[in-house]
C-alpha cells in the first residue's frame, strides 16, 4: 500500500512537470528546468543535458548542488561538442535510445563499449558515482537529446545507485521534455523568422533612400540602451521602473517597424533633394533661354526697322559700330539680369533656408512676363514652381508635408494587422506615436504628456538623434552627437520632448553604443 502511494505520488508529480514545461517556451530556461525537475524526481545531486544535433551532441546544461554550496568559484565543466560514439555513455544512449542506469561508474564491466571520462571529476574534486542516463525521444521516436542524473542520495545524504522503479518515470519525463523542446524549438524558428521578416522588411524601407539606411536598425539600438539604463535605475525618475523581456521585445519590434508606414509615401517626397525635381528645374533654364532668344530677337528686329528708315545709318554700312550701338548695352543688360534671376532660382532650389530678401526677389521674378511664338503671355515662373521655391525651410511643401506624415498612420495600419501575442499588443501603437510631441504640437493624434506611451516617448528622442547625426542629407551635413544632443536639450526644454530620457540619454552617453 506505501508503495502505491509512492507511485501516486511520483505520477502526480510527473504530471505536474509536465504542465510546468509545456508552459515554459525560451528554450536556455527549458532545459534548465528538465534537468532540476529530473534531480528533483531521483534525490540526484547533479545533472546535465546534451542536445543532438545531426552527428554531434552538444553541452547545454550543467547541474551541481555539491559544487555549487563550497565557498569560491569552481573550475565547472568545460563544454565541448560530443561527437555521437557508443564508447561515450551519453553517445551510447544517444545511438541505441536505451536508458542506462548505472551504480558506479568506475566499476564499468570490460564487456561494455563505453567509458567514463574522469576529467570533470579530477578538475573539481568531486566524485561521480551513480548515474541514470536515458534518451529524449519525441513522439514520433526521435532522440533528441541525453539526459543525465548524477549521484542519487538517501535520506542520509549518502550516494547510492538509482532505484530501478524510478528509470520508466524519468524515461516518460524525458519524453515529455522532448515533446516540450521540441515545441520551443518550433516556435523559437518561427519567432525568428517572423524577426528576420520585420527587419528586412524595416531595411528595405530605409533603403529606398541612400540618406536613411540603417535607421530603423540604429533607432531600435538606441530604444534598447535607454530601456535598459532605466531598467537599471534604482534613484531618480525612473526608479521602479522596469522593463521585463516581453517588454524589451515588445520595444524592439516597435522601433525596427515605425517607419514602415513610408512604403505608401512616394520616393519623390520621400527622398526629394532640392526644392524642385531635376525636370522641372532643367524647363526652368530653357525657358530662360527662350526668354533671352525672344528678347534678343525683338530688339534686332527693333533695330533693323531703325536702320532701314535712316539714311545716315545706311550710308555707315561696312564700318562695326557695335560698341556705340545702345542695343549693345541693352543686351548686355538683359542677359545680365536674367543670369542673376536664374542664378537665384538655382541656388533658391538647393538651399534649405529661404530669407525674406529673396523671397521678394523670387516674387518679382514670378510676376514678370514674356510672349512665346505662338503669341501667348507666359509668367517667368508658373504658380506651382513658385510654390515650391518659396518654402522658408527645408524643401517640403505644405502639402508634401501632410504627405510625409502619414506615414504614422499608414504603419499604425500595417501592423496592427500583424498577428502580435498578447504580450506584444503594444506595437502598432508605440510605433504610430513616435511623432506625438508632449505639448500636444505632434502628430498624428496630438497627444500630451502622459497620453503619449514611454516607449514612444524614448522613440521620439532617438528618431530625433538619429536624424540629426546620420550620413550627410543633401540640405545638410551630419551633426555631431554634442550639436545634435543640444538640439534635444533645447526640444525638451520647451516641453516637446521627455526631459528625464534625453537627460538619460545624453548624460550616459548611451548614443555611443
């Protein structure tokens, strides 16, 4: 009856296991759980784990209660992979799938093909006796690792052999931990792949433009050493502010994809050099010279007629008058002028700050007129180009402004359609709010302060950063981190940014990851 109640006991207990590791899907924590849950089952002092892989066993996991209560640090097991062998015990167990219980392992019978390598034994001064050795088959018969239970203890504390009632309970845990790895081996390639998909998928978007390569990568970087560095926080403002590792992922995947929403944005906008498109710049300058052609026309013309009714200019003929021709100065002037109104055009479309003085200048410009050969009256500059040259910094438009900031929206509706679990239900909203601004002056949503997530906020600064310090843009140069981190400073100082993370960032010096 006592041994039916033992029996009891240990199938509960192994069913319990069994929950405890189908619950459990980070592979590293998995087999250390197999294995304290194994010693635990058999009183066993140590144990360790090997995973097969192809013709190679390979060290996972060491176990040792003796080792681990004597003062000062051990020399532990050194890990190495295990080629698959019938003369190692845990390659034995690995070819044949059979358990092997044995009593004392420097008593081996001649007759066996496996030996005991001492090597742990003599560099730690421990003393390997007993040893229950069992294959991790999965359900459909596959071994997928060794299991080893070192030194079993009675109740006195003393290392006997392990009872041969506990080898089918500890085969049938072996099972279950094969099932269970499995399981987190699938779903550890799946989420791997999912992550290999985001971030090529975040890189081809950044690589549609030269200026913005590798930014998704360096803004997820930057959010994780800032995490990090609060999480480590035990004063201050981020005291008792944590970050577990669902959040950290949760993080991550949200700064690899903020910036997927530009797939829907054109490349012109997205990537616009100059205030206006080589195109429309090239019909710029020859409208120009059409202008100059037409004038020059009409003025010889004018000046034929001139000749043609005056006798006196009639009988000079043959002598080269043209430097007192007042045409000549005239057309000096002309082409003088419209070289300088050209040359501000041009240097209007490719700088990033328009002053007042040359916003009237490009303004006269634009209300000046000329008669094509068809005879109809053409402006200088049409009311679209002027539209463009007039911008008063940077070279986006109002309108390709708004263009550009829908990207937030078109990637708040790209990813919440991404099937995320529920500890990754923060995404799409982290990502879509790294413009939100804590005055209430961002976008999409104009939130303030508090309304705006933690995360976003540590995305708003390293976007901010990022921008600013990143290769060279055809507008500007790149910043230096001091120059850019004063822009921040001056951004948190008027209420826009979170002044505790900017402090954070800049004062850790965390951008030099």
């Amino acid at each position: 009856m006592p041994e039916d109640h033992l029996l009891q006991e240990q199938i509960t207990k192994l069913n319990q296991i069994g929950i405890a590791l189908s619950s459990e899907i980070n592979l590293e924590k998995l087999l250390e759980l197999i294995v304290f849950e194994a010693r635990g089952f058999t009183g066993g002092d140590a144990g360790s784990l090997y995973i097969l892989e192809e013709d190679t066993l390979y060290f996972r996991v060491s176990q040792n209660d003796t080792l681990n209560q004597r003062p000062g640090p051990s020399s532990g097991f050194k890990p190495y992979p295990l080629p698959v062998s019938r003369e190692s015990i845990a390659g034995y167990v690995a070819i044949t799938g059979e358990p092997l219980n044995i009593e004392n392992v420097y008593d081996l019978p001649t007759s066996v093909p496996y030996k005991f390598n001492p090597d742990f034994d003599l560099r730690n001064d421990y003393v390997t006796k007993s040893m229950l050795v069992v294959p991790m088959r999965d359900r459909e018969g596959e071994v997928l690792g060794v299991l080893q239970v070192i030194n079993a203890k009675d109740k006195k504390g003393v290392v006997v052999g392990f009872p041969k009632s506990v080898e089918d309970l500890v085969m049938s845990l072996a099972s279950q931990a094969a099932v269970a790895i499995r399981n987190a081996k699938l779903i550890a390639d799946i989420k791997a792949l999912f992550e290999a998909l985001i971030r090529y998928s975040a890189s081809a978007i950044d690589a549609r433009s030269p200026h913005t390569a590798g930014h998704s990568r360096r803004v997820a970087a930057y959010s994780k050493a800032i995490a990090l560095a609060i999480h480590d926080q035990t004063t201050g403002p981020f005291a008792g502010v944590f970050f577990a590792p669902e959040q950290l992922e949760e993080l991550s995947y949200a700064a690899w994809l903020h910036d997927i929403g530009k797939i829907g944005v054109p490349e012109n906008i997205l990537d616009k050099n100059n205030r206006l498109t080589g195109e429309a710049m090239e019909s710029i300058v020859n409208r120009f010279e059409l202008i100059k052609a037409i004038h020059l026309n009409r003025m010889y013309r004018e000046g034929a007629s001139v000749e043609d009714s005056n006798p006196k200019a009639s009988a000079s003929e043959g002598k080269d008058d043209s430097l007192n021709d007042p045409r000549s100065e005239e057309i000096r002037k002309l082409e003088g002028q419209l070289e300088e109104e050209l040359s501000l055009i041009q240097k209007t479309n490719r700088s990033s700050i328009l002053s007042d003085e040359d916003l009237s200048a490009l303004q006269n410009i634009a209300s000046k007129t000329y008669e094509d050969l068809s005879g109809d009256t053409i402006p200088y500059l049409s009311q679209k180009e002027l539209e463009y040259l007039s911008v008063r910094k940077g070279n986006l438009t109002a309108e390709e402004y708004k263009r550009i900031q829908t990207h937030v929206e078109l990637t708040y509706n790209i990813v919440k359609n991404i099937p995320f679990t529920r500890s990754l239900k923060g995404v799409p909203l982290f990502s879509a709010s790294h413009h939100e601004l804590l005055d209430g002056s961002g976008y999409p949503k104009g939130l303030k302060g508090d309304e705006i997530p933690l995360q976003s906020r540590i995305l708003a600064v390293v976007d901010i950063f990022d921008a600013l310090t990143a290769a060279d843009r055809p507008y500007r140069r790149a910043m230096p981190p001091e120059k850019a981190g004063g822009i921040l400073q001056e951004e948190a100082n008027a209420g826009r940014l979170d002044t505790d993370i900017v402090n954070l960032f800049l004062d850790k010096k965390l951008y030099e990851i």
